[in-house]
C-alpha cells in the first residue's frame, strides 16, 4: 500500500536551516517541500524562534516504519531529549500517512495536535490545501511568518 504521508520538520538550535535541509535530503521518496515559517515557540519554557516546515512523501512504508525514520534523522542532527518541549536541533513528526490509524503510547496518527498548530496547519495548506479543511488555518494557534523556500531562506536567518 502506497501512502500519501506528510512530516512536519521543526528547528531552533544552531543552524536552523541546514537541520532542515540535510534531513529533507535525507529523506526518501519526498515529491512536495513546502515553504520554510519563522514561529514563534508554542508550549514549553522560553526558546529561541523555530523554522518550521512540512514534506510529502509517497511511500510504501507505514506508520511506525516512518517513526523510526524520524528518530534516525533527530539522532543524525545530535538532538538531546533534556527538557520536555525544549529547544531542539531537530524535531520530526509523523503527522499524517495516508488514511491509516495510529493510537499507541508512543506513536498517534494522525498527529493528536495537528490542526491545533499554525506551524504546522499553514505549510500543510501550502502543499495539501485539499487536506486542510476551510477554517482550518484561522482556527490554529500561534504566530508564524512565511520566509522562503528551504534552498534560499539564509544559513543564519
Ligand atoms: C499548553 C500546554 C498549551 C502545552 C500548549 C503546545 C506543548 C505545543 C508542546 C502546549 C504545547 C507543543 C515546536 C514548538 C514545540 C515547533 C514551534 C509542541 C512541542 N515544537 N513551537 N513547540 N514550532 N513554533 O516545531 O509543539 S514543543
Ligand atoms: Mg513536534
Ligand atoms: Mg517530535
């Protein structure tokens, strides 16, 4: 079964952008990458901006097999797991993977906040606006700012 999955990519730790894009380029069978959003961090204590951004895939692999990939990614960016919702190099989510669901302790689908995060609900729109419903991007909470694409948004923004 091919799926139509989507990943939702977060960093606020060092070179925020070149997390972003060595784990898109690391990543297989992405066809969509939406634009790059400055945000304002949500939950936990007080950080630094993220860059926020999500990918397509369209993969033969399921939920948890997409789990694992993420946490490989987070590993290879040398994030540290201290402080709940704390800053990160890089955060990767599953939060989307075709029409599958997911309810184990250590992995939902779809992602149980999704639609409750700008950061996540407007890249979204931007690549799967027939997966957005109407409403759903006003409905969502936070501030975010669209800044480019990931090949041209500045190694130091
Ligand atoms: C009450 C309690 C209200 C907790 C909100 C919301 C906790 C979001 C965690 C919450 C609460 C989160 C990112 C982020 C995080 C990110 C931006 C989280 C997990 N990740 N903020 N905060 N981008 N802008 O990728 O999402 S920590
Ligand atoms: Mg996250
Ligand atoms: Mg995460």
């Amino acid at each position: 079964m091919v799926h139509r999955a989507f990943l939702g990519l977060g960093s606020n730790v060092g070179d925020r952008a070149g997390h972003l894009r060595r784990a898109v380029a690391d990543l297989d069978d992405v066809v969509a990458v939406s634009p790059v959003y400055e945000t304002d961090p949500v939950g936990g204590p007080p950080q630094d901006l993220y860059l926020n951004l999500v990918v397509e895939l369209r993969t033969g692999r399921g939920p948890r097999q997409l789990l694992q990939e993420c946490r490989r990614l987070e590993e290879a960016a040398g994030r540290r797991r201290t402080v709940r919702y704390g800053p990160r190099t890089l955060d990767v989510d599953v939060l989307l993977v075709g029409t599958e669901h997911v309810d184990d302790p250590d992995l939902t689908v779809p992602h149980p906040r999704l639609w409750e995060r700008r950061f996540v609900v407007a890249p979204l729109a931007d690549i799967a606006p027939d997966l957005v419903p109407a409403g759903a991007l006003a409905a969502a909470g936070g501030v975010v700012r669209r800044i480019g694409t990931l090949s041209d948004v500045d190694p130091i923004a």
